[in-house]
C-alpha cells in the first residue's frame, strides 16, 4: 500500500479535515494517478483537477505543490463556489484602504500571499465572468492589482484550479471563457470516484479509523471481515468525504470494539459494478496442485473448504454468507449442517489433504 501522511499538525493548522492528512494509491487506477502527478509536479504548467466532489481534489493540489520545486513556500487555498464576486476579488488580488466599506486596512490577496508558491481555485468552474477576464490578465502579465489601487504588483505564483463540472460545456453555454479554459487546460488530471478505486476503499478507511479512535480515546477497534465486504461493495456517491463520516458515525454507534456492516448505516447498500474482480491466477495454481494429489472426494472437500471459509469470514451470518456464495439460504444451511456447522448437527470434520 502507498499511503502518503501529511503532517496533522500542518492540517489543523489550514483548517483541513481528516481526509486532508493522508492520500492513497493502493488501486491500480490510482497508482497510474500517482505517476501522472510524478510527472506533472515538477514542471510549472498550470493544472487543472476533474472530479466529483469528495474525490480529494485539494489534497492532489497539496501533494503536486509538495513534490514541486515550490513546495517550501506558500500553498494558499480559494473556493470560488464559497464567496460574493467582491469578496473572490479582494481574496486574489488584495485591496487598499478605504477601497471599501469594511476595508480598515491594506490587505494582500492570494496570489501576494502565495508568491514564489502555488495557489489552489477550488469549483473554478464557479467563478463569474468579470473575474474571470481579471484572472486570465493575472496569468498573462503576472502581476495584480489590489482593489483600490492602481498600481500593479507583480507575481510569481503556480495555478492549479479544481471543478467537479464540465467545463467544456461551461464555455459552450458562456459561463466560463474559452480563453481562459485554454489557459488551465495545460496539464489536466482526472480524478475518478471512490467507486472506481475500490483498492483504496479499505487503507482509507483504516487511516480514518486510527486517527478517530485516537481522538475518541478508544483503543483498538477493527473492522469485521462482514464490514470490510460491505465497504468495498458500496457505491460511494459522496465518495471520500462519505467514507470519512460513516467511519467516524460507526465509531459512535459500535457498541465493542469490531466494527460491522451494520454500525456504518450504509443505505441501501448499492452494490458497485466496479467491486474489485477475483483474480483466478493463484486459485488456478492452488486447484493444480490438489489435482496433482488426487485425494479421494475431492469435489466434497473444495466445496466444504468454500463454504466453511466463506461462514467464518461473514462471522457466521447467514444471509451474508449466502448472498456472497449466491446461493439460497435454505440451501446454505442444508450444507452448514452437512458439515457439522450449525448448533444441532453433529459436526464432521472435513478430510485433510496431504501437504
């Protein structure tokens, strides 16, 4: 697993979440995101992060800023979604005194702040049109001009902006300009839901977990194996950010000290087309090597191994099991008392295989 921690300190300081303190890259198709930062980081192009919302596009914006020659200096922040048009303007380019009612004293904006640094535009796609033509100057001239002033100031500052809309279809309806679309599209990465990096589902959720607990004061607390299927089986619309509440809610609710499906209240458990696919290589191999022995029964022994497995891993429930072997239950437990599984039946134990 490749989870990379950011100080928690440094977080708390920034005002972040949990979610801002650790990135990771243990499914496949975040790896190859990995590599794609690997190699945009370094140069200077301006970025531009597509990805539903609680996909982690900040905390991307703060590793590309980490791994560049910038990453000693200043990573300022902005949601272009969250502030009035004159309040987006002061944030970016500072203001005078007396520019405005309010302003008491000269203030810098972002990309003052963040000279020499990077500066991340988050739900860029949000930002009006009279700013946006100041901004495309800001990129062009590399310098700004405080609210209320005339002079310019200049600056040296890397751009990495964020949506979670199209920003293609944003020009062709003339909310945002294509001029200034061409400028961020330079360096674009694709950041994909939760529910396409099922790999990652699990170190993430195990990374909330640790940190939760400790802050709860609790000791230890797992997750049941019931749980971990449930996880990595749901669809995670609210993606990262869900994952995040619903292992910090479950915390509240679980009553020991094992998390199970049910303490994280996942909703109609929607099932994710994109659930991790089994791979057959190493069952291919391990059935070669009993076919080598050729013990006696060998279809009633892999038959009890599965379904004896598959009944501890759900900690003997029922339903579980049976949905996750995709058969009946009336079926599962004719076989469970076959095999001496269930209270009142007489347990047989299985036959071993020679090693």
């Amino acid at each position: 697993m490749t989870l990379l921690a950011f100080d928690e300190q440094q977080a708390r300081s920034l005002a972040q979440s949990v979610r801002a303190s650790a990135l990771v890259f243990d499914d496949p198709v975040s790896r190859r995101l990995e590599e794609q930062i690997q190699r945009i980081a370094p140069s200077d192009a301006t970025v531009l992060i597509i990805g539903e919302t609680g996909t982690g596009k900040e905390l991307v914006a703060r590793h590309i800023h980490a791994l560049s020659s910038r990453g000693q200096h200043t990573f300022g922040a902005l949601n272009c979604a969250a502030l009035s048009e004159s309040l987006i303007e002061s944030e970016l380019f500072g203001h005078e005194k007396g520019a405005f009612t309010g302003a008491v004293a000269t203030k810098a904006g972002w990309f003052e702040t963040a000279n020499q640094g990077s500066l991340f535009l988050d739900e860029i796609g949000d930002l009006p049109l009279g700013l946006q033509a100041k901004l495309l100057r800001v990129l062009q001239e590399r310098e700004v001009v405080k609210v209320g002033s005339r002079q310019p100031v200049p600056v040296d500052v890397r751009i990495i902006a964020a949506t979670n809309v199209n920003l293609e279809e944003a020009v062709a309806a003339q909310h945002f300009r294509a001029d200034l679309y061409y400028r961020f599209n330079v360096a674009t990465i694709h950041l994909s839901p939760l529910r396409e990096r099922p790999g990652d589902i699990l170190p993430l959720t195990r990374h909330f977990l640790k940190i939760y607990a400790e802050r709860l004061g609790y000791g230890e607390v797992k997750l049941s194996p019931a749980a971990e299927l449930a996880l990595v089986h749901y669809d995670w619309p609210g993606n990262i950010r869900e994952l995040e509440n619903a292992v910090h809610r479950a915390l509240l609710v679980c009553p020991g000290n094992r998390l199970r499906p049910e303490d994280f209240k996942l909703t109609g458990v929607r099932v994710s087309d994109h659930a991790p696919a089994i791979s057959t290589l190493s069952l291919e191999s391990a059935m070669q090597r009993l076919f080598e022995q050729s013990p006696p029964k060998l279809f009633d022994i892999i038959e009890e191994t599965i379904i004896r497995t598959a009944f501890e891993y759900c900690e003997e429930n029922q339903v579980q099991t049976a949905k996750m072997l995709d058969i009946s239950r009336n079926v599962l437990r004719h076989k469970l008392g076959l095999y001496g599984m269930l209270a009142n039946h007489h347990r047989r134990m299985p036959e071993k295989i020679a090693s």
